[in-house]
C-alpha cells in the first residue's frame, strides 16, 4: 500500500485499531484514490515517486470518499475537488515542472 493503513485512519481520525468492517473498505477507497491520481497524472504512482502534494491529493480523495460513501446527495450534482486538481497539475505528464 502506497499509504499506511494506519496513516489513513489518523487522517479520517478514526481509531487505529483493527477493524474487519472498516479496513477493506478503506484499503478499496486508497486504491480508487489512487486509481484516480494516477488517470489524472498519467503515470503509475509509486513510493519513489510520490511527492507531499500527491500523497495530499490521494489523503483529500480519500477523505471525500470516506465523507460521502453513502454516494451523492440528490440536488449535490458532480463534484470537482479543484484543491486536488491543483496539486496533481504540474506532476501531469507531458507539463513538467
């Protein structure tokens, strides 16, 4: 895993103990956090590569999906993170840095 299960549960202040309901739950949001980072980027994620503003924009997706996984409320429409967008931007392939 890129982030620590551990690491998540302080940054969604959850309690770090072992859960067998909550933890794969939370390792399948990592991985469509990851997921998502890694389209919008355009290259595969990994622990040498990944920088404070991708482990942020992984934590901000992260927490989105912990905060609304009962799926989106009716009137709330699409939902664009722009903090996530801006910290993923220049770590786009092809736009350098």
């Amino acid at each position: 895993m890129l982030i620590d299960l551990n690491e998540i549960k302080l940054h969604l202040r959850l309690d770090d103990e072992p859960c067998t309901d909550t933890d794969p739950e939370l390792i399948n949001m990592l991985d469509a956090a990851v997921e998502y980072c890694e389209k919008f980027v355009g290259f595969k994620i990994s622990e040498t590569n990944m920088t404070p503003s991708i482990r942020n924009a992984i934590l901000l997706i992260l927490g989105d999906l912990y905060d609304n996984r009962e799926g989106l409320a009716p009137n709330r429409g699409y939902y664009r993170d722009d903090l996530v967008e801006k910290m993923l931007h220049f770590h786009r392939v092809g736009l350098g840095v």
